[in-house]
C-alpha cells in the first residue's frame, strides 16, 4: 500500500554529489549535509508515524464529541 501512494507523488527530484560538491563552498559543509540528511532519513519513518497517531487521536475526539 506504501508502494503505491509513493508512486502517486511527484517524481523523485535527484542530485548527484558532484553538482552538491560544486555548489558548496568547502569540504565541510559537504559532509555536514550528509550528516544531514542521514539524520533526517533515520527520523522520517518516526515522524511519519507520530503524525498518523497524531491526527487519529485527533480524528478520534472529534467522533466522540459528536
């Protein structure tokens, strides 16, 4: 089911290291933003899921007001 819904998104937008490379200033900051952005990877699948108990709680509330 994850598949499909992925598959309904806009495309992919992909950016090779080289044109990352050639866009920053210096080394550092190239391997701050891998450190970035594998930060952010492993946090995602948790956020999502915090997000959908989130809005079920919510959503949850609002049928016993009702």
């Amino acid at each position: 089911i994850a598949d499909d819904a992925v598959n309904r998104l806009h495309p992919k937008v992909v950016i090779g290291e080289h044109e990352v490379r050639d866009l920053l200033n210096d080394q550092g900051d190239f391997e701050n933003l891998q450190q970035m952005v594998q930060m952010f990877t492993q946090l995602l699948p948790g956020l999502i899921v915090n997000v959908a108990m989130f809005h079920r709680g919510v959503a949850s509330q609002l049928k016993e007001r009702v």
